[in-house]
C-alpha cells in the first residue's frame, strides 16, 4: 500500500474528504518554496502536488507558467526537486507527495534513473501531463513497477469510449479536471462536476479528486461534497507569485483545506 493509498484509507475511515494543494517547486525561490513546503501539512493539506518546472508547459494557464519562469529563473532544477522533497521527508514520513508536470525533463535524465531517484527521494505518485495511455510503456508502467503511483487525469471530453484506456494503468487516484481548457482559467461548477464524477466511479473504485477552478474555501467544500477530494493549484500560486508572506499563504490554504473537510 503507497502512501497515497494509505491516506486515502485514513480519510475514508475518518469519514473526511482530501484536501491537495500544488505549488510550484522553486518558486520564488528554492528556500522559500521548501518553507512553503514544509508548512503544507500543517495547513491542513492531505496530498502535495509538487511541480516540476518547465520551459513549455502546454497545459497550464498564466499563473503556473509565471511560477515555473520563477523557479528556473531561480535556478531550479529537477535535482533540486528531489532533494526538496529528500529534505521535506526528513520530518514528514507520511504526507503524500506527487511530482507534477511533463515528460521532457524525465526524458533528458533517463526514466531509469529518475524513478529510483524519484523513490529515494521519498516521492509517491507523478502526474505526467503530456503522456497519453498510448504510451505506457515509456513511464507508467515502469513507474508502477518502481513502487510509484501513476495518476491519470480525466476531463470533460474524456467520452466513455475513452475513459476505460485513461484508467486501465492509473493507480492512487483519478484527477478529474473540472473545465475544459487550461489552469486558472475559470471557475469549477459542482452542479457540472457531480455527474461527471458518478460516470467516472462506475468504471473504476479509485477515488476521484477534482481540481482547476477552485479559488475559495466554499468552492473548495461544494467540490468535495460531490467528490472524493478537491485540488487548488492556481489560486495558492498566486498568492507566492505576489510575494505574500510564507504564514499569509499557509493560512489560505488552512481555510482551503478546512473547506474541502467540512464537505
């Protein structure tokens, strides 16, 4: 059982929903990106999603590629993302942490390599954007042999003639994506994302989290009352990028993660 699964049980026997929370690794800056980090817990923040910086990220809006510019123009670097997540684990053994982003720079290390590191490091899952089921056999599967969770993401066009190859190899959870376009870029409807999330549990006993869209702690409980989880990326991301101080940002997310628990 991986700590994603693990935590899961924890919530389900609690009778609570998830809360996870992206930022950005590196961004503004490496020291203050691991404070951030290190906090997360704290605030309430069941799963981390940690992302990895990159020059071309396809899928998200402004506000997540602001961040990644910051990180690398910080010098971030992949290693530097696992040895945040090496140092966040020497205090904290159980919050699950999943690597966020593309293939490119997992690619330029060499997959084999990258997924030992990955595990040393102490991370759980990964979330590659641009890898469709298709291509299995490039990451998920050696992820999952590798002891790491490999999490799909389902959104609005995922028909069900599709849906079955977006889950037949995603363990930990399902990231339903609740919009149809790029982060930030709009606002998560409870009333649209509850037959949705229904449609997609009747294929699969995975719990389903939903993220894009969701900016306060109401929408953060509206989400989680129709779902396993709820997700808040940009919104927290933000927040960094105006230069709030790090206890400022971590009692926004408090109230986020009180939101989605209170579903």
């Amino acid at each position: 059982m991986s700590r994603i699964d693990a935590r899961f049980a924890a919530l389900r026997a609690e009778g609570r929903k998830a809360f996870v929370a992206y930022v950005m690794a590196g961004d503004p800056d490496y020291a203050t990106s691991l404070e951030i980090v290190k906090g997360l817990p704290a605030a309430g923040v069941d799963i981390i999603e940690l992302g990895m910086p990159f020059t071309d990220p396809m899928a998200d809006g402004p506000t997540i590629q602001l961040a990644g510019q910051r990180a690398l123009a910080g010098g971030q670097t992949l290693q530097k993302t696992l040895d945040m997540v090496a140092e966040f684990r020497k205090a904290d053994r159980e919050t699950p942490v999943v690597m966020m982003g593309y293939y490119n720079p997992i690619y330029s290390r060499g997959v084999e390599r990258f997924l030992t590191e990955a595990k040393a490091a102490g991370i759980d899952g990964l979330i590659v954007v641009d890898l469709p089921p298709e291509e299995d056999e490039e990451l998920c599967i050696p992820a999952r042999e590798a002891g790491l969770n490999f999490i799909r993401l389902a959104t609005p066009t995922t028909d069900d003639r599709r849906l079955p190859k977006v889950l037949q190899n995603t363990s930990g959870f399902v990231y339903y994506v609740s919009i149809t376009g790029i982060t930030g870029a709009a606002a998560a409807q409870a009333a649209e994302v509850a037959p949705e999330v229904a449609r997609i549990k009747r294929q699969t006993d995975l719990p389903l989290v939903v993220g894009f869209g969701i900016r306060t702690p109401e929408a953060a409980e509206a989400i989680a009352r129709v779902a396993d989880g709820a997700v808040v990326g940009s919104a927290i991301v933000r927040m960094i990028g105006e230069g709030r101080p790090v206890p400022e940002i971590l009692a926004f997310v408090k109230g986020l993660a009180e939101g989605a628990h209170r579903a």
